[in-house]
C-alpha cells in the first residue's frame, strides 16, 4: 500500500522535480510487482519508511515506535485520505470550470481558483445598492411562473434560452453582459433582456428602454448595449437621456412621454414584481435554460451551461 | 602507523567527521595519493603503453610495470608474469572457468557461503558443458569444516573457496585447504577480495594454484583487480578474452599470442586504475597489516560486546569478533534491515550496507532476509562505533 501511495504523490511532485520523478519510477516498479502478484523486492518501501522513521525519531521515539509499528495501517488512512482528498480536488475542478466556483453552482464559499469570489459577487436585492458575496439561495431561484412575454426577446424560437436580468448600475451585470452577448451571437439562442433596479435610480432608464423597444423593436438592442458598455455616471444621469436618444435618431420627444406616462410606469413596476417571483437575491442573475447562474461567470461556464457540459 | 587524524586526512570523505563510513567490505575509501597517482597520468601522460614508440608511451609502459611488481612483491608471487590486470575478482575467476579446461564431469568444490562471483561462473559452466558443482557447507557457527572438506575434496578438479568471507569475516583455513586439496590432486583457486585488504597473503607460502582479488577493497581504484596463477598453470590455460594486445603478430588466417602476461590483457587497459593500484598497495605496505588487524579488532570486539546487549540481534558467524575480520553481520527476526540501514544513514551519516551480501544462496538456504552489515577499517575510530552504537540503541526503541 506504501508504495501506491508513494506513486501518486511522487509522480505529482515529479512533474515538477526530477528527483522526485526517479522515485516515482521506483514507486511504480514496486506498484507493478505487486500488481503482478510479485513480491515489491525493491526496497522502495524499506526506503520510505526508514527515511520517515529517521525524521521523526528525531522529535519522538514513542510515535516513531508507533508509526513503525502501524505503518501499513497509517499507510491505508493515508491512502484513503487522499483519494477523498483527490476526488474533492477533482470535484472542485470540475465546479470550477462548469460554475465558475469550486463549491458549485452560485456557491460563495472559498475557491483557492478565485479566491476574491469574483464569480459570485452580486449586487444585492433589498441590500440598498451594495454589492456583497451573498450567500448561495439560488435553489429557490426559478423562472416557473414567471410571465416574460413583456421584456424585449430575440432569436424568438431557438432551442436554448437565455434571460439576463441584470441591471444598469450594477458593475456586476455590466461585467457580466459582454459574455452574454457574446453567447446569444454565437448560439443564436432566444435571449429575454430583463432589467431589474437593483441599484441607484434605474428605473427612468427601464421605462426609456422598454419604450425604444415598443417603438422601435431590434434597435432596442443597440440602444441596451450602449447602456451597458457607456460610462455609468453619463448613464444614470437623466439629463443625458435625450442625447442618447437623439444619437440613435428615435424620436425623443415621442419616447421621453411614453416614458413619462402612467401605462409605462405601471408596466415596469409589473415587471419588477414578476421578477420577483424568481426569489432573485442579486443581480446578475442569469437564466440558460432554466439554471440560474447568480453573479459574474467566466465565458466557459456560460457556454457549458448552454453545450450541456453540465453532467453533475 | 601513522597518527590515525593524519592518516584520515589521506581520505577526503572523512574530512570534517561529516561521514561515518562502515561500508568497508564493499568498497574501501580511497586516499589522496591514489587519485593523484591516477590523475597524474590523466594530466601528465595519458598515452597507451606498450604499443607507442614516444617518450609519454614509456612512461606509462614503466608505470604499469612498476605496479605489476609492486603487486607481484605484495603477495610474493615468483614472477611478474603470474600477475594477470583483470577488471575485478569478478573477471578473475570468469577468466578461469572459461579458460580452464573442464570437461563434462569434472568437479568443482566450493563452500556454502561463496559470493555470487565464485557460484555462479560455476553454476553456468555447469549448465555449458555439464561440470559437477560440489557444496561443502560450513559449520553450526559458519566457520569452515575441514573435516568435511577432506571427504568432499576427493575427485575434484578444482577448489574454488573464498578466502575471508564478505558475509561474515572468517578466514578459511586456507593453507590447510590448499594442502589437502593438493594431496587430493586437486587445483586450488583462492577468491581474495576480502581478504586482500585486511590480512598479509602469500601465496608461495599458500601454495595456492590460482588467485584473484580486486582494487577497489584495497584502497584502489574501481574497474581494477588482479588474477594470480602459477606460471606454468597460466600458460596451460587458453585465454577466452583476446584481440588487440594479447598477439604477437597476425596473418589472415593465423596469429601468434604473446607470452605471458599479455595474452591474457585484451585490449586497451586501464592505465590509470593500474597505476592507481600501484599507489594503493604502497600505501597498504606503510599502514601495515597489523595495525590493520588491530584497528579492526579493536572496533569489531566493542560493537560486537554492545549489540550482544540486544537479545534480539542475531550475528551472523561466530560471536568471537577476532574470528569476523573487520565484519559483523547481524539481522533481528522480523524486521528489514534495510530500514535500518536507511535509519543509520539519515539520522546520523552512518554508511553501513544492507542486504543479503551478494551471498543470495546462504540467505536463501537459512530464510533470512537479510542483515546489517558493519565492515571497518583502519581509518575508522572508536569515536564513531560509538557513534554507530548510540544510534543503533535509539533504533531498537522503536523496534
């Protein structure tokens, strides 16, 4: 048992070091007489344990009279050990490239792979504008009953779906938004745009843009992406809302009071509340085909998501 | 003697007491003055002997013929043309099984305790052209039984025994073998890798037919060694190593060799580990074998006293250490002994070897794994067989 041991801890130290390496070959000599139901003759073990046994007799002679005694036992717990320990670094490897977390799907706790958290922070629902690491809720986190048919939509009849509900201010949804845009061009699949006022005063923006896009249909598009991707100060400002307008020749005028009026307003707040039911807890929040991925992915995880890479 | 601090200064290992070295048996250390011998030739006239007409060609050829009568005076040999450069004992006895000529039947005496290098050549001539290899076991204490010996040694071809035993430092009786051996018109052969370095050997006054031993036990370089017969037995023997240096002339269909020593010196040899060997035995000469002896005495009778303190250590030979040579071999049931070794090693730059000896038959005979063996010379001090042993009581704690 040493000896397999020894095996895979000394071919992962050889990758790095060729002295390390030389041991793994023995180690493996050993392994594949055993394997060979021959006896390990090589003296690989005699080896190890001796060097083991000379450093800690060092510092104690009752555990090295422990340790020599109980070698092959220690060695089956060590064994054990790092096989759990191998499948838990396997397992946060396989998160981390599908989640953007090693401990799962929105789950905040600490990745030695990102270890800020940056895939996971969020600008809290109710948080009055903060941005914290929220604590993974996303189990409660769905789009069932959830009416979308009044947000902008493109790709309308693709396989896949992708609602992004995110919001202006938010530097999160704006980090996270070029990705997604990305994704629908390349997947062309249907893609909702929902914007929630998560942050600062968002909402003014919310009825400009659901009047562009009742106005003006696919050029809501340009007009959503020249919010995300402009200077967020010139954005939220409301007194720039009618430069942007006019940039994109819509009829400002026309906009700005079907913007202003009551229907609008209600509509939005409708929108809010229909959001709502999601039990969103932050924003981004972000819908591929039914999973909800809260907070910033990484590209990869968004284009697993929709390639079904996704098996656990 | 020389002060024992001026003579360690001679070995550059042992500079700074950083190493214990307790290795012996293997390999002997080597003084300074080996390597500047061979280094001296590798610098100053690193030519080919013998063959080169010019001035560096005359001096390696008066080098390599000084060392081969320093070593023909070393063990008082009739004549330098008994003293064959050989690689090793190894190649020594090699030489003689396939240069020998044994018939189908003949039969070959060995001992129970022979190093792989005096069995299997045997084992493998036996399986060529059918000789019979004949076992004469040891004693309870290993020690050799001579009564034994004079019953088996009747019809033998020839006697190939160890001298002084790698496994556990005793000296066969070699003259009282070689006499019976002889009444019994038997040849004899003597392996004398280990006995070389340690012990004052004669071998007019043994009368031994033939005889090998190495240089690297001896203070000598690795890759050297000798093998000794007697000249007309040699020239009776066809050497099954030839080529280059070993004819006088050839023809396309024809060659004469050279007399003896060189028809059995194929090709280049090694100038430098000749010459080296050389300086070896001149140093050995002004040590002196008995301030060998008694250094080795000195240090095997108190290891031996401290590990008959231990019940469970088993030494391997008889428990009088003036009958071990510089050797104690000793082994605990149970435990591997190379853990041990490794143990030595890292807690405290003790080299001691571990193992079955290259004595595989005798472990396998008696199913004992293996054993620690201890091998001093007289370069080592009572300082670090204390050393040695305050260690080994350490260990056999967590035993």
């Amino acid at each position: 048992m040493p000896c397999i041991v020894a095996l895979i801890v000394f071919g992962i130290m050889g990758i790095f070091s060729a002295s390390h390496r030389a041991l793994a070959k023995e180690a493996f000599s050993c392994v594949f007489r055993r394997l060979t139901l021959r006896p390990c003759n090589t003296g690989f073990q005699e080896k190890i344990k001796g060097k083991i046994l000379s450093k800690l007799i060092k510092r104690s002679t009752f555990l090295t009279k422990v340790v020599n005694k109980h070698y092959e036992i220690l060695s089956w717990i060590f064994f054990i050990l790092m096989i759990g320990s191998t499948a838990w670094v396997l397992r946060g490897g396989y998160n981390f490239y599908v989640f953007g977390s090693c401990n799962g799907l929105n789950a905040s706790g600490f990745c030695a792979f990102d270890p800020s958290g940056e895939n996971n922070k969020v600008t809290g629902v109710n948080t009055n504008g903060a941005c914290p690491i929220v604590p993974a809720t996303e189990q409660n986190v769905t789009l069932k009953n959830v009416d979308l048919s009044n947000f902008p939509t493109q790709n309308v009849g693709s396989k896949d779906n992708v609602v992004f509900i995110g919001c202006y201010a938010c530097e999160y949804s704006r980090k996270a938004y070029p990705d997604i845009l990305k994704l629908i061009k390349n997947k062309k699949a249907n893609f909702v745009f929902a914007h929630y006022p998560a942050k600062g005063n968002t909402t003014v923006l919310a009825e400009t843009g659901y009047c562009v896009n009742k106005f003006y249909g696919d050029k809501f598009w340009d007009f959503n992406d020249y919010l995300f991707k402009t200077d967020v100060n010139y954005v939220l400002d409301p007194a720039n809302i009618d430069a942007i307008l006019a940039n994109f020749n819509f009829d400002v005028k026309k906009i700005d009071e079907c913007a202003n009026s009551k229907e609008t307003k209600t509509i939005i707040e409708n929108q809010v509340k229909e959001l709502n039911k999601t039990n969103i807890y932050g924003t981004p929040t972000i819908f591929i085909n039914e999973k909800a991925f809260v907070g910033p992915k990484p590209y990869r995880v968004y284009r697993s998501a929709i390639n079904k890479f996704i098996f656990f | 003697m020389k002060d024992l601090n001026k003579i360690r200064e001679d070995f550059k290992v042992l500079n700074g007491d950083k190493i214990v070295y307790f290795d012996n048996a293997c390999m002997s250390l080597k003084p300074n003055q080996v390597v500047e011998a061979m280094n001296d030739y590798y610098y100053n006239f690193s030519a080919c002997a013998g063959r080169s007409s010019h001035k560096l060609g005359d001096k390696v050829t008066k080098k390599v013929k000084e060392s081969r009568k320093i070593i023909t005076d070393f063990i008082n040999a009739k004549s330098e043309n008994e003293i064959i450069f050989t690689r090793n004992t190894t190649e020594g006895i090699n030489l003689l099984a396939n240069s020998f000529d044994f018939k189908k039947g003949d039969i070959v005496l060995i001992t129970d305790k022979e190093h792989n290098s005096n069995l299997v050549p045997w084992l493998v001539l036996r399986d060529k052209i059918g000789i019979e290899v004949r076992i004469c076991k040891s004693k309870e204490d290993n020690t050799f039984d001579l009564e034994k010996f004079s019953e088996l040694v009747k019809g033998v071809k020839l006697v190939s025994i160890v001298h002084t035993s790698n496994l556990d430092g005793i000296t066969n009786p070699a003259e009282e073998i070689i006499k019976i051996a002889h009444k019994n018109n038997a040849l004899v052969f003597l392996d004398c890798a280990q006995s070389i370095a340690h012990r004052k050997i004669d071998v007019k006054k043994m009368d031994v037919d033939f005889m090998a031993f190495s240089g690297h036990k001896m203070l000598g370089p690795t890759g050297t060694g000798i093998f000794y017969g007697k000249q007309k037995l040699l020239e009776n023997l066809k050497p099954f190593l030839v080529g280059g240096d070993t004819v006088e002339f050839t023809t396309y269909d024809n060659y004469k060799m050279l007399p003896l020593p060189e028809k059995f010196e194929a090709g280049l040899q090694d100038y430098a580990g000749i010459i080296g060997l050389g300086e070896a035995v001149k140093y050995l000469k002004n040590i002196g074998f008995d301030n060998i002896q008694k250094r080795e005495f000195e240090i095997n009778k108190y290891i031996t006293e401290e590990l008959s303190k231990f019940q469970n250590i088993k030494i391997i030979g008889p428990k009088d250490a003036s009958l071990r040579s510089g050797i104690i071999d000793f082994y605990i049931d149970g435990v591997d002994m190379h853990q041990f070794a490794i143990m030595l090693d890292n807690m405290a730059n003790i080299c001691i070897r571990s193992g079955q000896h290259c004595v595989h038959s005798w472990f396998e005979n008696r199913k004992i794994k293996n054993s620690a063996r201890i091998s001093v010379y007289f370069y080592n001090t009572m300082q670090e067989a204390e050393k040695f042993v305050e260690n080994l009581t350490k260990i056999m704690k967590i035993i």
